[in-house]
C-alpha cells in the first residue's frame, strides 16, 4: 500500500525494456487513463559494452521532459537502481529510455508502479 493507493482500488505492476537500437527512444512505461501511478523502483542494467543511460519523464499534459536517469555512463555489468524516492504519474504521462554511445548497446530497463484506479463520476 502506498501514501495515494489507501483505502483504494490498486495494483503493483513491473515493466521492463531493453534497448538495442542506439538513440532510439523506447517507452517503458505509460500510465493508463483510468490511474495514477506511483513509481516506486526504476533500475537499469548494460550486460553488453560501455554504454549511455538516459531515462526521462514525458508529463502528458504538456509534453515537458524531465530527467531520471541523465546520461550516466555505464560499463559492462553496472548498473543503476533508483529506490529512494516516489514519482506520481498522471494519466498519460511516461516513462522513456535510450541507450547511446554505443552501436550495438543492450540496456535492460526496469520499474515498478502501483497504479491507483481514479474513480469515475
């Protein structure tokens, strides 16, 4: 249970992507219209090479993107977990990956969001 989801309709769901295509934006995940999604767990891996992660937030309302993951270089077998902090997504809004520096990169992207069903009427 987490801080929105009490005492409401919720699921705990994980999404993953990997990225093989250098500079092509990939979506890991995208809250649905009847949610709110509380991110609770972004982590990324490179099981090949020495490759740029770059994950961001797509806020649908105004297509503003905001940086989780800016460019962090990663060397074969790094990874990086993001764990400490909460993110709430409306509806529409998205999580992006891409992997660059690379020209045959695989970054495997994960998360887990607990989407809080809004009620309708």
């Amino acid at each position: 249970m987490t801080l929105y989801s009490q005492g409401k309709p919720a699921r705990t769901v994980s999404k993953g992507v990997v990225c093989t295509v250098e500079d092509q934006v990939e979506t890991l995940y995208t809250c649905p219209s009847n949610c709110r999604a509380e991110v609770s767990m972004l982590y990324c891996v490179n099981p090949n090479g020495n490759t740029s992660a770059l994950a961001k937030w797509v806020r649908f309302s105004d297509s503003a993107e905001f940086s989780l993951i800016g460019g962090k270089n990663l060397g074969l077998g790094e990874s990086v977990l993001l764990t400490d902090a909460t993110l709430v997504l409306e509806p529409g809004d998205k999580i992006t990956c891409v992997a660059s520096g690379n020209t045959t990169p695989e970054l495997d992207y994960i998360c887990t969001v607990t989407e809080t069903f809004i009620p309708v009427g």
